[in-house]
C-alpha cells in the first residue's frame, strides 16, 4: 500500500489544521508537510511542531490571495522535487458570526472566497505536483474540510 510522504496543510496554525500537521509528523514515511496560515510569525505551536520536526516547513498564505499561489507552489515544488505532492489537506476556513439580521454581502463573499473558491484554485495551481505523485503511483488524495459551525443543521442564530 503506498504511503503518505508528502503534505501540505493550509490552516495550520491552530485547531484542526495544528492537530493534522502533528499526526501527519507521527508517520515513519512522511518527507516533508507544507504547513499554511495566514501570520506565521504568531504561530508559536506550528513553529514549536517545525522545531521538533525537520520534515515541517512553515509557508505564510492569505488564500483568499491568488497572487500568492504560485510563490507557495514553488516552495512545495523545491521541497518535495521529483516525488510530488500526495496529500493536501484544505483546511483554512473561516464562518461569518453575524447574525441573519447583521450578515453583510462582504462577509459572505469572504467566506464563499475563502471555504470553496480557495481550495479549489488551490488543488489546480498544485495539479501539476499531484499528478507527478500519482504517476509515481503514491497514494494521492485532496481532503477538503468542514467544521461543524459549517452545518446549517446547527445554526441556532435568528436575530
């Protein structure tokens, strides 16, 4: 079965996207995890996880900024090289707390823009690098992920 070597994870800095770069450090065949979030220089605990995990390179990424794309896919590319990238994990999201009565059209642009426009452009830009991982028959796999504060089963707010 072919194994999971190399990452990246946007969102990084904290909760689900912290947890996933620290059980990704966990496994034996993991070479290298591209790890995102919007300010790294405050991300103590994903500089604590890169520090204690040479295969962990921190990378700044605003998704909702396309023109950053390219730069990032090109640090993936230096480090991964010739084996590709397996596994991206978009985890970067964000959720309006405005009520129905307060909710603006920007903030509801924002979040469409950043929880299904971002991964999307994101996995084109790094077709290239998962395509290369499949060819060399590695597991490939993109997993976009939801929160539960994502659920309209779960929304309570009215007013």
């Amino acid at each position: 079965m072919a194994q999971i070597t190399t990452a990246l994870v946007t969102g990084a800095n904290r909760g689900l996207g912290l947890g996933f770069v620290k059980q990704l450090t966990c496994l034996p065949s993991i070479k290298c995890i591209v790890a995102t979030c919007r300010q790294p220089d405050q991300a103590k605990e994903l500089h604590e996880v890169a520090a204690s995990c040479p295969a962990v390179t921190i990378a700044q990424l605003e998704v909702r900024n396309f023109d950053q794309y390219d730069g990032l896919v090109a640090k993936i590319k230096e480090k991964v090289g010739d084996q590709g990238l397996n596994l991206i994990i978009n985890n970067a999201g964000i959720m309006s707390k405005e009520s129905l009565l307060k909710v603006t059209p920007q903030s509801l642009t924002d979040s469409f823009h950043v929880n299904t426009v971002a991964p999307v452009i994101l996995v084109q830009r790094t077709l290239p690098l998962l395509k290369q991982s499949a060819k060399a028959k590695q597991r490939t796999i993109v997993a976009n992920i939801s929160a539960i504060m994502a659920s309209i089963e779960q929304c309570h707010g009215s007013s």
